[in-house]
C-alpha cells in the first residue's frame, strides 16, 4: 500500500501535538485500555497519515472496486447511496482515523457510523 514512498525515521521521532486519548465515557477508556491502544501507538498512527493521504484514492477505490465484486454489497449500495458519494465520506473517515486523536466526538463520529441503518447493521 505504501510501497512508492520511505518512510523517513523523523516521522516516527517527532512528538505530534494534539495527538492521544481524550475520552471522557469510562465505558470507552475501558475499551481503550483493553485493546493496549497508548499515546506511543496514536503517535505513530499520526505519522503514518501523510502516507495515507499521499495514497488514498488507490485506497478508497480498491475497497469499492472489492465490494462491487460482491452482488448482494453492491445492491446495499445502489438501494441506498452511490460509489461517487460514498467515496467523499470514506476518504474523510480514513484520513480521520490516521488523526492519532481518539476524543468524544472521534467516537460518537465511528458510533453514528456503525448504526447507520440498513446498511452497517446487517454488514457488520
Ligand atoms: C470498514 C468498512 C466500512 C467503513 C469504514 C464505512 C464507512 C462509511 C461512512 C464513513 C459512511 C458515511 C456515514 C455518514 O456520513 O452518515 C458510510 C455510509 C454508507 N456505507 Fe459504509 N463503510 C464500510 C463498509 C460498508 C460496506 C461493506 C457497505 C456496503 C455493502 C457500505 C455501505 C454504505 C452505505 C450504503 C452508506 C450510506 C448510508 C446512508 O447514507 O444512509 N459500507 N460508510
């Protein structure tokens, strides 16, 4: 996936501000503290986002181009959105996952994701 550029090691130094855990719902800092995800790892996520920037339409569009090989996802789809729309909001949400900032409003944004009627719900 990030096969066209290094990484430089400096990335992977540096100490990106505004990066970490900022929950609030104890239920979520649980849930954090279970999966061992730390600010060391969100401090590495951060640095991965400008690869992941450099490299997201090959990654959005490979992700359709898998779905669409599957009749019933590609019907979920059509019956409730479309590819072009559905693209936007994928590049956002992936760019936003490589932010290495969890807070409130990161997870009610995956939460609302998740329930999305119709469509999640019978994937998931
Ligand atoms: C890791 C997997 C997935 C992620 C991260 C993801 C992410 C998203 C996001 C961010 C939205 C926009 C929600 C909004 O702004 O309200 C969305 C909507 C949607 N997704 Fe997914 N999705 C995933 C898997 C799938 C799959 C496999 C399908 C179909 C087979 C699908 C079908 C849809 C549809 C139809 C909508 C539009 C629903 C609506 O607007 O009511 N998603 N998805």
């Amino acid at each position: 996936m990030f096969r066209t550029k290094k990484y430089k090691a400096t990335d992977f130094e540096r100490n990106y501000t505004d990066v970490g855990i900022f929950v609030t719902n104890p239920e979520h800092r649980l849930q954090l503290c279970i999966i061992e995800l730390e600010d060391q790892d969100l401090q590495k996520i951060r640095a991965l986002q400008p690869y992941v920037e450099q490299h997201i339409k090959p990654i959005v569009d490979n992700f359709y181009k898998a779905i669409e090989q599957v009749p019933h996802l590609k019907a979920i789809i059509a019956d409730n959105s479309t590819t072009t729309r559905l693209r936007q909001t994928l590049t956002t949400h992936v760019q936003q996952m490589f932010s290495g900032k969890i807070d409130d409003a990161f997870i009610n944004v995956r939460q609302k994701v998740g329930r999305v009627s119709c469509t999640h719900w019978p994937i998931s």
